[in-house]
C-alpha cells in the first residue's frame, strides 16, 4: 500500500492511496470537515468508478469501523477477538454540550466505562485525568470500556 | 433607522434570489454577483454599502494570503512548479502586449500583471462547489495560484507604491511585520490559543484592516497589507482557525464586493476602445495555451491539462486591485482591461468549469472502452 499526501491550498489535503490490488483511493479532507472519497479501479486513470461525500462525524465513525475499533471480525485473531467486546471511543465536546464547564469528577460514566485521557487542542495530553480536571468546548474524551457502557456513556450525553 | 441598512437589505435580497435561482442548475453563484451588480447597479446606492464591499475585498485578499502564503511553497509538488513556470511565461508576453499597445513600461507591467494572474479564490470556490477537489488537474491548478500570488504580491508591492519612497515603504513594512512573525511567532501561538473566537475574530479584523491602512498611509498598496496579514496569521498557526471564524463575514463582504464591481463597471466601461476590448479578450486567450502546455509538463492526461487550462481562466480579486492601481496612476485603459476580463472571465470561466468533463468527452470521445466493449462483443 502507498500513501501519497499532498496540500490543496484553499480547499484541505488529499490523500491518493493505492492498495495492492491497483485500487487507488483518493480522499479530499476539506478545511470545513467535509470528506471526499473517489475510488478508481486498477489501470483506470480517467473517471472514478465511484465517490462519496461524508460529513465528519460520518468519516469518524466510518474511519473506526475500517480500523476494527468498534467490531473486531473474528478473522483477525484470539487476542484481538477478546478484545472485541471492549471498544475505544472518543467523544468531542461540541458546543451545547451538558460536558462543557464539568469536572471529570461529574461525568456520570455508567460501570465498565473508563476514562482514559483528556486530549485538549493545542495542548499535552491528560492521560487518566483526575476528578478535579475542568472539561472545556473542543476538548475530546477518549472512553474504553465494554461496548454497552459505553453506547450508554454516548446516549446519556 | 440608518438609511444604509435599506439599500443593504435590497442588496442581500437581490444576491439571495440569483444565488437561489443558479443554485437550481448546480452553478456556482460567484459569477450571478456581478451580473446582478451590472444588471440592477444602476438602481441600487452601492456607496450606501460601505464599508462592506471594501471590507469583503481586504478579508478575500486577507484569506488568498492565509491560504497561498510562502510557507505553501515548501509542500509544492515538481509538477505543480513546471506547470507554474509556463504559466509564468504570460507576463514577459502581456509586457509585450502592453507594450505594442503604446502603453510605457509601468503601464505594460500593471497590464502583464493583470493578464496573468488568475483569481485563487474564485477557482477555489468553483473547485469546491463543483466538486472537483479530488481531481488530479485540480492539485496543479491550486499549485500554480500559489505561484501566481507571490509573484503577484510582490509586483504589487514595487508597483503600488507612489513614487520610490512608497516602494521602500512598503518592502520595509512588509520585512517588519515577517521578522515580527518569525520572532513573536512562538510566544503569540500559545498566547492565541487561550484566547476565545470572539476575541481571535475581532483581533484578526483589526489587524488586516489596521495594517490595509497602515501601507496605504505609507503609500504602498493597502491590498499587500491585506494579503501580508493573512500569510502572517498563516505562521502564526491560526489558518484553520481563522478559515472557520472569517468564512462567513467574508463571503457576505465578498458577494457585496462583486456586485459593487458590476454596478460600478458600466461607468467605468463607458468609452471603451476596440483596443481596450481587444487587449482584455487576448489577455483571457493568452494564457490557455500556456496553462495546457504547463498542464502536459506536469504529467496530465489530454483531457485532465485541458481541464487545468480552463480552471485558469477566471480572474478576480488582484486584477481589480491592480486595475484600480492602473486607474489611480492614470492608465484607464489598463483599468478597463482588468474589470473587462474580470466580468468576462467569471461567468465564462464557471460555465466552462461547469461542463469542462462534457467538453472532455465531446473532445476525446474514450476509445478505450469502446474498443474494450468491441472485444466483449
């Protein structure tokens, strides 16, 4: 697999990636969120077979469902597949969020969902952040935890 | 109530009903500004929308600095460069041109300026609203404005000035405020980051507005202010930043700014020449060849570099900026050029854009599937 990686100036960055098989995949990450996929079959150059535009929360969750986070096909092995049930999600708090302005310490985590870290823009990550740390707009919230607890952990925010 | 916010009302009504009306037909709205600016202009008091227009004007100027900044130049493919460099070959030969037209020098070079350089912020907004991003002739187009507007930016910067003490001025200022950047750069980054939108947003707007003046009260161009303060915001690390928090205002200044452009055009064009008509449609045809041999250089296919050529052709922001230049220094003409191929180029060059894959095809029908489908059958 190859992974070109270029700056369109004005518009985002583009990403070519060419599988195996001869298959390229082009993905447009617009400055705005907006994604842009364009998949071109093996020798075909022209005209792509297909394209797709995603938002970006619709690129997040299909980004973690092609990186086996969210369902581990049992293909891929015994460890992994034990790890199956157990999912990794990170939460942005967007703005109108209930998080914003909270203290880790409030947030109602459901039993068998953990907070792993904080991560703030712009600044170091917070691994296992303590019950006094201030949640703040644009932060994101890396949760594990069995898949259960952690759709209801989504839900309840 | 201030009288203003009438003929801004009027203004926006106007704007929303083309846009609403092109946006049926999947065309970008850009080109409907100026064509209702030059179909309705007569009856709207556009000096009323001040300072919108010219505010939209600094933001556009402001955002191409933000966008195409020097920093771009590092992560410039070879491609996009030998694509640049033919396209560059337009201003020795609209220098000539400006020159058989019996304009001096300094004319000919405002005149090369503006046959050159193309609109980075309409063609990114066709490429964007067309989808078109992730085509290959796309990555090369955007390569080569990059080029274009640092070349242009600092054309501007030695024609702009009045007299040599303007130029001095504002090569100086424009060193001043790069050093800031350069030495500032870290502590004010970290320092930004804690700082709300709001505050981000207000700051932005008054530092591009504050340093437009600033170069204009020196006597250099105000529109290098603009554009030097979006490549200093650039390093600063706020482009995505200030993309997100400047997009709106500056799309409304923007679609005021096309408008005022084609109200105002009639006046302006009123005694036009052959030659002035003459010199705008050879200016737009000038740099077709040029773009599609670039084109080829940069590895597109025949159909992809036919693409690349007709992107280029849309003119905008910095050929107005040069022809005001022009129209201040006392070259009319020059200035009638530049709002001739601005108001020609911006709808021709969205409609080309538009149905440039139906030319595509029309052109060079693909042989290829058909012979593959002959074999089938």
């Amino acid at each position: 697999m190859k992974v070109e990686e270029v700056a369109l100036p004005g518009v985002g960055r583009k990403f070519t990636i060419t599988m195996a098989s001869g298959d390229r995949l082009v993905i447009v990450v617009h400055s705005s969120g907006k994604r842009e996929l364009q998949y071109f079959e093996a020798g075909e150059d022209d005209e792509p077979r297909a394209a797709l535009d995603l938002t970006d929360e619709e690129a997040r969750e299909v980004g973690a469902i092609l990186a086996g986070v969210l369902f581990h096909p049992e293909a891929v092995g015994d460890t992994q597949s034990k790890l199956g049930q157990k999912v990794i999600e990170w939460i942005k708090v967007l703005p109108g969020s209930r998080l914003a302005g909270k203290r880790v310490g409030e947030i109602p985590l459901p039993p068998g969902a953990h907070l792993l870290a904080v991560d703030r823009p712009g600044a170091p990550l917070v691994p296992n952040p303590g019950p006094e740390v201030v949640l703040e707009l644009g932060d994101t919230l890396v949760v594990a935890g069995t898949r259960e607890a952690v759709e209801a952990l989504k839900r309840s925010l | 109530m201030h009288p203003s916010l009438e003929a801004f009302a009027l203004a926006a009504g106007l704007l929303a009903l083309g846009a609403a009306l092109v946006r049926r037909f999947g065309f970008p709205p850009l080109p409907v500004y100026l064509l209702t600016g030059l179909l309705m202009g007569h009856r709207l008091p556009v000096e009323e929308l001040e300072p919108l227009p010219s505010l939209g004007l600094l933001l556009l100027l402001f955002s191409v600095g933000l966008e195409f900044g020097p920093d771009r130049l590092k992560e410039l493919s070879g491609r996009a460069t030998r694509a640049g460099l033919y396209d560059a070959l337009a201003l020795p030969l609209g220098f000539l041109l400006g020159l058989l037209a019996g304009l001096d020098p300094r004319g000919a070079a405002l005149l090369a300026g503006i046959i050159y350089i193309s609109s980075s912020a309409v063609i990114v907004k066709l490429i964007i609203d067309l989808r078109r991003a992730a085509n290959p002739e796309s990555e090369v187009v955007l390569g080569v404005l990059v080029l274009e507007d640092l070349v242009i930016a600092l054309l501007l910067a030695l024609l702009g000035g009045h007299g040599p003490g303007g130029v001095l001025a504002g090569v100086l200022l424009a060193l001043a405020y790069l050093a800031f950047a350069r030495l500032l750069g870290p502590h004010l980054v970290r320092l930004m980051e804690s700082f709300s939108d709001e505050l981000v947003l207000l700051l932005g707007a008054a530092f591009t507005t504050g340093t437009a003046l600033l170069f204009h009260a020196l006597g250099a161009s105000e529109g290098v202010g603009a554009f030097l303060s979006g490549m200093v915001a650039a390093s600063l690390g706020l482009r995505e930043r200030l993309e997100r928090l400047f997009g709106p205002v500056r799309d409304l200044g923007v679609a005021l700014f096309f408008l005022v452009v084609g109200a105002e055009a009639t006046g302006l064009l009123r005694g036009l020449t052959p030659v002035g008509a003459g010199l705008a449609l050879l200016g737009l045809l000038l740099k077709l060849p040029l773009n599609h041999l670039g084109g080829a250089r940069a590895g597109l296919g025949r159909k992809r570099r036919l693409y690349a050529a007709l992107y280029l052709l849309p003119r905008g922001e910095f050929n107005l900026v040069l022809g005001s230049l022009a129209l201040a220094q006392g070259y009319p003409l020059v200035a009638q050029v530049a709002v001739l191929m601005v108001l020609l180029s911006v709808p021709l060059g969205a409609l080309l854009i538009r149905f440039a894959p139906e030319i595509g095809k029309a052109l060079f029908p693909p042989e290829k599937k058909a012979r593959a489908a002959a074999k089938a059958g």
